[in-house]
C-alpha cells in the first residue's frame, strides 16, 4: 500500500463531537486520497443526516455598501473603490416582501445581512421588526450585522433571531493579512455573546484568498474547537471582486475546495455545511462532489449580498439531476429521535461488521429512516 496519512473512523466515532481536534490530525484528513477523505466524510454525513436533503436558504443585503471595516475581499468595504452604489437600510416591508417571494420559491430560512461594523442604537427597532415579521411567515431567521455586544445579542434573540452569522474568515495566523481593523478576538466574543444569548451560530470562513492548506487547517480547527459546534458552517470561496486587493489572487483548486468541505463534515458532523459565495463559478460537477463531501445547505437566489448566486431555476435542476431535496426545518425531528436513531444505527453497524468504515452502500441502513424533510434520522419500528 501506499505511504499516505491513514485516519479509520470506527461506529463510535463517526458520530462522536470532538472539541479537541489536534492540528496533525486535521493535515491528515486533507493528506488523505481524495477518494478516501470523500468515502469518510460521505460516511459521517449519512450518519448523522439525510444524505439527500438539503437546507434552503436566501440572503439578502438589507443595507449595502460604506463599510468601516477594510476586509480585502468584500466590494462593501468603505476602503476600495468597487463602483458599488451604497443604499440605506431597507424598509421593513421591503425586507417582509422579499421573505415572502424567498418562501414562495422554496426557501426555509431567511438570512438578513447588512454592511455595519456593528448595529447603531437607531436602527435596531427595525431590525427587531424585520426578525418578528419573517418569523410570522413560518421561517427560520439569520442575521449578520457585524459586531455585537451583549445586549445586542440578548435584543436579537427575545425578537426570536434563530441564527447569528459572524465569519471567523480564516486563520488566525493569515488573518492580519486580510483584515486590520477588526482582530480574531473581536469576532470570537461576538461569538460567544450571540451563544450566551441563546441564538445559534452561523460561522465559517472564506477560502482562495491567496492562503495556504495549513490556513484552511487553522481555520477548521478553530470552527471545530469552540465550546459548541456552529450549528451552521459556511463555506465560501473567494469571489473576486474588481476594486479589492484579491482581486487577482490565484484561483484555488477546486478539488481543495472539497476537501475543504469535506474535512469540515468530520471534524463538525452534526452542523450544516453551507455552499456559500463562489458557487456562482462552480460547474455543477464540483457542487455534486461537495454534496457527496458533506455539504448540505446552499443559498438560493439569483444574488449573495452583493455577488451573483446560481440562479434558482438552475439549482432546481441541478437537485432533480442529482435526486436532492430541500429539507424543511419545520418538521424536525427531536434530538432524542435523532439520538435513539444514532444508536441503533452504530449498534447495527457494529453487530454486522465490527469493521472500520460505515457501509453507505447497505440498504439496511435505510432502517432508520432519515426524515425526508428534515434531514435528521427518525427512529422507526422494525
């Protein structure tokens, strides 16, 4: 056999949360043959989710452009000039008719973002609005905003936020190189503040910005070392926007894409991986293998912010080509039914291979079924 990095998941581990991911052990993930890190990944998102649905969701800038912040990837930021028109913060009922046309089209979850460092005292009566009045449509809520202190976090949440998204971008180490008016620990105490309110965590990074596999390692360990899992994971690659110093940055190789994608659904097994910015530039082949690799939550929509989206006639498609279904939220299955489902199936497993790897193509693994709306396994009788 080869000498290439070797990791083995048993039953128990596939399912297993871990906060104490080790820098060697995640190289090794990314070292291993592609096939092998694809077989592993694809193993653990069958044990914890319906390997065919995925999450929904539309973003939309309630408020574009003039940012304080210099990140040199966006075409929001105050700092360069990307010709982009700069807007004032929605109306409410603006934003409600948005929600109501996401909805419509297939949508499940809403995610309002705008262009601020953080939050100003004057607009937050209406953003609490807008939280209220999309939650009245029936759908989950996301909001990014940017910094948060905590009373912020704790407003957010009794209006009834259900996600916060606040990107650690990369790692620590490369991040000064993008970002210098903001530090890793500013964005790392809103994150604790939006988990201390009560509100789940929307949090990944950017990818192609001209960093090294050992910063997409850095990234993944810090995402997987928090206290808690984000309960969402997106993970975008650089769009390069005209006007911004990544402009002309290397592209990255799509199959590092993956891997990425893929290492991120073994360290976080039970967190949605999100196809986030940059699928715009993805053939459909490359989006196919990040779903095999673990992703299970795209954007849907003909714009990200302020970025192109595919459009959603075309991911329509692409989920009829691949037999992929949107997961609907609002049937989900309790933690306990997730939990019971796990056993059973880790017992099962154990019982008829005592081996290394969870067979993804034994039938018998459709015995606890996975809930074709929710994504999560729901105990059945037998």
């Amino acid at each position: 056999m080869p000498a290439t990095a070797s990791i083995t998941q048993t039953p128990e581990s596939q399912t297993a949360v871990r906060h104490d991911w080790k820098r060697s052990e995640i190289e090794a993930l990314f070292a291993l043959p592609f096939n092998d890190l694809l077989f592993q990944a694809a193993a653990i998102h069958r044990a914890n989710f319906d390997p065919n649905a995925v999450q929904v969701s539309t973003l939309l800038s309630i408020k574009t452009g003039a940012c304080p912040e210099d990140c040199k990837y966006c075409s929001q930021s105050g700092h360069y000039n990307t010709e982009l028109e700069k807007e004032k913060l929605l109306e409410v009922a603006r934003v409600v008719e948005e929600a109501k046309a996401a909805r419509d089209k297939g949508a499940s979850r809403f995610c309002m973002g705008a262009a601020w460092r953080s939050p100003r005292d004057r607009d937050m009566p209406f953003v609490l609005d807008m939280i209220r009045q999309v939650k009245g449509l029936g759908m989950e809520t996301c909001m990014t905003l940017g910094m948060l202190d905590q009373g912020q976090a704790e407003a957010l949440a009794d209006a009834g936020l259900d996600y916060y998204n606040h990107n650690l971008d990369t790692s620590p180490e490369y991040y000064g190189k993008v970002i210098t008016t903001r530090t890793y620990n500013d964005r790392l105490s809103t994150l604790a503040n939006v988990r201390d309110a009560g509100m789940k965590v929307c949090c990944g990074g950017i990818v192609g910005m001209g960093e090294q596999r050992d910063d997409r390692v850095g990234l993944l360990q810090q995402l997987a070392n928090l206290p808690h899992h984000p309960e969402s994971v997106p993970i975008n690659m650089l769009v390069k926007i005209e006007g911004t110093p990544l402009a002309d940055v290397d592209d990255l190789d799509p199959f590092e894409f993956v891997r990425t994608v893929a290492v991120a659904r073994i360290l976080m097994p039970e967190s949605y991986v999100r196809l986030s910015a940059g699928r715009q530039e993805m053939n459909d082949e490359a989006q196919a293998l990040c779903f095999m690799a673990g992703a299970n939550s795209i954007f849907y929509g003909e714009r990200l912010l302020t970025t192109d989206n595919p459009e959603a006639n075309h991911d329509q498609q692409l989920f009829k080509r691949l037999g992929i279904h949107p997961l609907d939220p609002r049937h989900e299955a309790s933690d306990e039914a997730h939990e019971e489902a796990i056993k059973a199936q880790v017992a099962e497993q154990e019982a008829e291979e005592a081996g290394l790897f969870y067979n993804a193509m034994d039938k018998r693994s459709a015995k606890h079924v996975l809930d074709k709306d929710t994504g999560r396994p729901a105990a059945t009788e037998h």
